[in-house]
C-alpha cells in the first residue's frame, strides 16, 4: 500500500492548526502596519494566506503590503509569526515570541547564520489577540513535513550527491550555532540556572505533566524513557551551548542546496550539543521509519547517524559523547510532541481515541527499541 493511498495517512496531513479567518487577520494588520511605516497612503494588504507546511506550533501568515511614498508605491512580502490562540489546543505550554525574537536578532548579530530579516516585534495582545512578530519574507525551498519529504517532492527527486550538500550544509548550520561564544550571556532568555542538560529534561517533565499527565492523559512509555535517561545520566554533560532546539532541513529555507534562513526558535535553550545532534539524526529516522512502514524506500541515505557525526566531528573537532542517551532523549521529547498532537487531533475530531496510550506515540516501536538497545542504525 502507498502512503497516498492509506486513509489514516491522508487524515494526518489534515490537521486543524488554527481557526483564525484571514480577513479578520488583514484588517487587524492593515491598521497595525500603518503605524509601524512612514507612507503617504494607508497600506493596502494582500495575499494572505496560511500555509500547510507552517508547523503545529506557532501559526505563520504570510501577506504582501503596498503603500504610497512620495508619489512611488511601495511594496514588501513579511511573515507575522503568531502565537497560537488559547482554542488551538496548543503544543507546548509556553510561547515566548519576545524570547525568540531576541534569539533571532542575536544569533543574526553574533554569528553569520542566516536568519529572516527582523521587522517588528508587537507583545500587545489586543491588535491579533495574541502577541507576534513580523519578518520579511524569504523565497526559497525547504523540504516538506507534510507530506514528509521521504515520500515525494525536490530532496527526494534529488541525487545522493545534492542531497549529501544539504545534509552537510545543515550539520555545518548547527556547528555555527554551537560555535557562538559565552552563550549565557548572549541569550540571557534561555539562560537557566545550573546544568544545562538537568534544565532541559526537567523542563521536558513540566512540559508532559502539563501537556499530559496532568488531566489523565499518562504515556507509560514516555515515563519509562524519563526513568531510562535518569539511569543512564551522562557522566559529564559537556559545556553549554546554544541548542536551536528543532534542528532539521525542514526549518531552514534554501536556495538550490545552500541554507539562506533558519527557522523556528521556539525550542531554541542552553545545553549541550549532542542535543541538536541528536535531534537532527532522530527527527529524519522518524520519517524514514514511516516511509518503510509503507514499504516504500524513503531516503536510507540521507542523515545516516555515522555520517552526520562524523560529519559534525570534522567540521567543529568536537567528538560527540552519550548519542544513545541524546538519541532515546530526542525519542522521547518527540513522542510528547506526538502525543499532545493526537490528543489535539481527538480534540478537533480528526481521530479517535485508543484505550492503549502508549499508541499516541507514533513511533511506539522505534522508541521501545530504542529503550531496549534493539534499534537498528543505519540498515541499507
């Protein structure tokens, strides 16, 4: 059978993200953007949409905005980043667009990362009802999600040697990252105190409880991962460093095979390395186990675990540590992620609910392999 033609896999490529009404939202702007420009004319907006591929997260509108500046018109293509409204049944329990916006706007001056040019942060809930930020928009290309990139689309038509190029222009993206000095200080948001690998899986724990356990809705397989990272505790985490958070292909916008944005810091915090690695290796295994689930070939040769940290080592001489750690750990904060989206897809009524809870983590299997030392690296 065909992921195409597979009924539960159609369902999930169609996913209730927002209810905004896009009218609404331009008229809201169009009053917003006229005291944010110096024009002659009130600006006109057009062209709003909310594209499929924008995440289950935070909601992405794209809009075009002309006006009238000393007998010229003017134009501009932005993306307002909202995040999401209380009746979205959001992912994750805090969305702090000041925080990533000042993320942004530091990893732009602190490094040569590309990132989409920052035009106004707006924290006054009262103009969309939440808060949200606006940057101009880059045109590119960036591998689908939805449906993932294994199936169809240009990465998978491409070579193995094109996409070896973006597998090692993403890893080199990362390296970039972990390479800005004393992150503490250059992102006082994300800073908290001691270790950082302790504060990110405490925050993880707050993040299931609430997202989760808290109403009924306990996952033994994620609380089994929780206790498997206690027992295997790395012996010494590694120095800090700005961790993007959801580093994968999927979040950057390229021209040709070459990065030219990187997006989505809304799991952007302090910690070690391995964390980003770790994400990046596992984020691609999830889709690639999906892809042969359905018996079809995916792309087996693309972000090979040896090859990514390989890859990673040459460019920065550090040598990763504790991947199977970081690698049950990337596991496990996707399988909360899977989680609350199915239980926002029953919300929404586009699924149905399982008595076995275990089963809201899509990719049960691989992380039960994972936790037993069974999972297969890297199989042709």
């Amino acid at each position: 059978m065909s992921a195409e033609s597979d009924p539960e896999f159609e369902t999930r490529r169609q996913l209730t993200t927002s209810e905004r009404d896009l009218d609404d939202l331009a008229e809201r702007l169009t009053g917003w953007l006229a005291h944010r420009i110096t024009a002659d004319t009130a600006p006109v907006i057009t062209e709003v949409t909310r594209p499929q591929s924008s995440g289950l997260s935070s909601t992405s509108v794209l809009f075009r905005a002309s006006w009238q500046r000393d007998g010229r018109t003017e134009t501009a293509s932005y993306v307002a980043r909202l995040a999401p409204e209380s009746g979205s049944f959001p992912v994750f329990r805090h969305y702090d667009l000041a925080a990533q916006y000042s993320v942004m706007a530091a990893v732009g001056a602190r490094s040569d990362v590309p990132v989409p040019p920052l035009c106004w942060l707006e924290t006054d809930e009262s103009v969309l009802g939440t808060p949200f930020f606006v940057m101009g928009r880059v045109d590119g290309r960036i591998p689908e999600d939805n449906p993932p990139y294994v199936f169809i689309g240009w990465l998978f038509d491409a070579t193995a040697a094109e996409r070896a190029r973006l597998a090692h222009n993403t890893i080199d993206i990362i390296a970039r990252l972990h390479a800005i000095p004393d992150p503490a200080a250059a992102f006082p948001a994300l800073t908290a105190a001691g270790s950082g690998l302790r504060a990110h899986v405490d925050a993880t724990r707050d993040w299931y409880d609430w997202a989760l356990a808290a109403d009924g809705y306990r996952i033994p397989l994620l609380e089994r991962a929780f206790d498997w990272l206690e027992q295997h505790w790395p012996a010494d985490p590694g120095p800090d460093v700005l961790s993007w958070g959801d580093s994968r292909p999927g979040n950057i916008i390229f021209d040709g095979w070459d990065p030219i944005a990187v997006l989505d810091w809304e799991m952007a915090a302090i910690g070690p390395r391995e964390l980003d690695v770790a994400w990046l290796i596992f984020i691609h295994r999830f889709f690639q186990d999906i892809a042969t689930g359905f018996g079809q070939p995916g792309l087996a040769d693309f972000l090979r675990r040896a090859d990514v940290v390989d890859r990673y080592a040459e460019i920065t001489g550090h040598t990763l540590r504790d991947m199977d750690f970081h690698l049950v750990y990337a596991a496990l904060r996707h399988g909360v992620v899977m989680a609350r989206i199915k239980r926002r897809m029953i919300h929404f009524g586009e699924d149905t609910d399982t008595p076995d809870r275990d089963d809201y983590i899509m990719h049960r299997a691989a992380l039960e392999a994972l936790l037993d030392g069974t999972y297969e690296w890297d199989r042709p």
